[in-house]
C-alpha cells in the first residue's frame, strides 16, 4: 500500500491523527452528489465551491480580505509560491526577492528556480528586520516566522505594509503556523492590512497533512488572473474530488472542529517539552513557543547542531540544525519538533539527551 516515505520532519503534523474517519466522508459524499462532468479538466484557479469556502474561511479565521475570484487553488505553499513567482518574474526578469534570514532552507531551491534572486535580511526578536529591508517583493512568514518562531511585531507589519506601498513592491506572505497559535487567538495575516500589496498563500499542510498537497493562493485583482492564467497554462489546475471533499470538510465545519482538537493535544505537547528543557536543560534558550510545532532551541556556547539533532532523532524527537538554514551569522541552533512527542516522554526524552550531551559542559 505503502510507496517510498521521506521521513518525518520537525514541522509536520502527527499524521497520526488525520481525520480518516470524517474525510472519508468528505470525499463519499462528493462522490455520490457530484454530477460527472464535475470530474472534467475544469477552471485552472480551483473549483468553485472550494474558493467560495475558502474566502469565507480566510476572511472569518485569517482577517483576510478576499473573494472567491482572488483565490487560486494550489497544491501546497510550496507550488504557490513557484507560480507567483512565475508570474512576477515575467514582469521583472531576476526578480530580487528578500527573505527571512534564517529561513526554510527546502524552499531555496525551487525560489531559485522560479527564477528569483535572493536578499537575505536578518530576524530578530520582532521578526524581519524590516529597516534592512531590499530587492523588488519580500517573502514572509508573519504569523510563525520559520525556523526561530518569532510573530511579526504590530511595527513591523505596519512598516513592511509602507515599504510595500512606497515603492510599488508586492509581499509574498506565506501564513505558516497560522491556525496554530496556542496561548491566544491567531494574529491576522498581513494580507488584511494591505490586499492590494499582499500575496497570501496557505495550505492544509499542518492542519491535516502535506500529503493532501492542497493550499491557495490569494492574489491582489491585479494578479489574480495571471496567477490563474498561469495554472492553467502550466498543468491545468489540481485535483477535483480532493477540492470538492475540502469544500465540504470546510462547509460542515470539520475542518474547524479537527483543528480546535489538535490544537488541545499539540498545546499539551508542547507544554510538556517546555517544561522539561526547562527543568533539564536551563542553558538552552527556548523561542517560538506562542505557535506551531517546532521549538526553536539555541544552544549554549560549544554545543554541536548536529551533535544534538543526531541524539534527539535517536530519542524520537524529531529535530535539524538551523546552520543550513543561514546566510547570516548566527547562534547554534535547532529546530524541534514536539507534534509526534507524546506529552509523557518529554522528562525522559530531554533527561537522556542531557546525558548525551554532558560531554558538551552541559551544566
Ligand atoms: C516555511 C515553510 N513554508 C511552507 C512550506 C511548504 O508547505 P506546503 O506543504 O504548504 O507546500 C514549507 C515546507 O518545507 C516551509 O518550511
């Protein structure tokens, strides 16, 4: 049943849990309403249904400010990202695109592909260092910035925004970690303060699974049809049963209801290996606790990243070095995720990693 299986990153959801139950249900009622020609090539952007859900849903939990017409449905952020960029860059050839600095080091190759030229710009404890700012568009992660778990402070969205205004520039806002914020509500992505400038993209990649490859992009008017004019043009849109079960998922509110769910468990978890670095491992500096489900781990002075993350994988916590993740200089640093740590291994998973490294002058 089973073909190859790329292993489990630090910031993927406990596919344990996915709702096979209640989207098996999904797709069995698209499958017994749908007409036939429903199963034809349709509309490149998305089926309608689901771009109807998803504004709505985008407008109630994100304070996004979008339309049906704005939405293109894409498989993942990942494929999002490369059609903007497609798009842009057949405005501006070599489109110099800031990033976060760190940043998700898996996405550098396919920004590159599509074309663009990346300008590092430092994070620090307010999120993208906004003052450092250059090149034609910016890419973001706002909500949960990857890999050091920073929001974007209320500042700095508000001088991104003018940035992006001043000079005619449009912001790729990628809403990771967006629907799992655990001490509050979620913050509201950037797109709402600024659509006209703000390219959302998003996808059910931690709230149900990667695997479904479903996301959207929601382009300004300006955009909108060239991003779904380029869909069309490169392979002619995606999947319809899956669009049309997430449609229903959305609509009969289990989408909502799953999430409030694993937000519980996932709190829990995280609570628990907070708890335990804590009483364990004080010297290192735990950040990005308010969303998601990675921690951001700085290690103390003479720690090894790979040292760490080889001894955490060997306990079942899933980790990776952020030194990869770098053009700037940094601190060590590592990426642990607690989605697949059940909330009682926490104590003996870090105590045994605090063995391992105690050749490291861990105290
Ligand atoms: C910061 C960040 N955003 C987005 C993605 C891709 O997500 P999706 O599954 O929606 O394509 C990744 C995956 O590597 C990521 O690290």
């Amino acid at each position: 049943m089973c073909g190859t299986y790329y292993g489990h990153r630090p910031t993927s959801p406990d596919l344990a849990h996915f709702p096979r139950q209640r989207w098996l249900a999904a797709v069995r009622h698209v499958l017994t309403t749908v007409p036939s020609d429903a199963l034809d090539y349709g509309d490149p952007g998305g089926v309608p249904e689901l771009r109807e859900e998803l504004a709505g849903y985008l407008r109630r939990v994100r304070a996004a400010d979008v339309r049906p017409e704005n939405l293109v449905i894409v498989g993942g952020v990942a494929q999002g990202l490369s059609l903007v960029l497609h798009v842009l860059g057949g405005r501006q050839r070599g489109l110099r695109l800031a990033v976060e600095d760190p940043t998700s080091h898996r996405q550098v190759p396919l920004l590159r592909r599509a074309g663009a030229q990346l300008v590092p710009v430092p994070v620090d404890g307010e999120g993208l260092d906004v003052r450092r700012l250059s090149g034609e568009a910016a890419l973001v992660t706002p909500a949960h910035q990857y890999p050091t778990g920073v929001v974007l402070s209320p500042g700095r969205r508000a001088a991104l925004v003018e940035w992006a205004h001043a000079g005619g520039r449009f912001v790729l806002e990628d809403d990771y970690d967006a629907e799992l914020r655990f001490d509050r509500d979620p913050v509201g992505c950037l797109q709402g303060l600024a659509p006209d400038r703000v390219i959302l993209s998003g996808s059910v990649s931690k709230a149900l699974a990667p695997g479904l490859r479903l996301g959207w992009v929601a382009a300004p008017s300006e955009l909108a049809e060239a991003v779904r004019r380029a869909r069309g043009e490169l392979d002619l849109g995606s999947p319809v049963i899956d669009q049309y079960a997430l449609a229903h998922f959305l609509r009969t509110g289990g989408y909502d209801k799953h999430l409030r769910r694993m937000r519980r468990e996932y709190r829990r978890r995280r609570d628990a290996l907070v708890e335990a670095l804590a009483e364990e491992l004080p010297r290192v500096r735990v950040g990005g606790i308010e969303a998601g489900l990675h921690l951001y781990l700085e290690l103390p002075e003479g720690w090894p990243e790979l040292r760490f993350v080889r001894a955490a994988q060997d306990l079942g916590l899933s980790a990776e070095p952020v030194g990869p993740m770098r053009e700037l200089p940094g601190p060590a640093a590592v990426v642990a995720g607690f989605a697949r740590l059940p909330a009682h291994r926490a104590v003996e998973v870090v105590r045994r990693l605090k063995v391992h490294m105690s050749g490291q002058n861990v105290d």
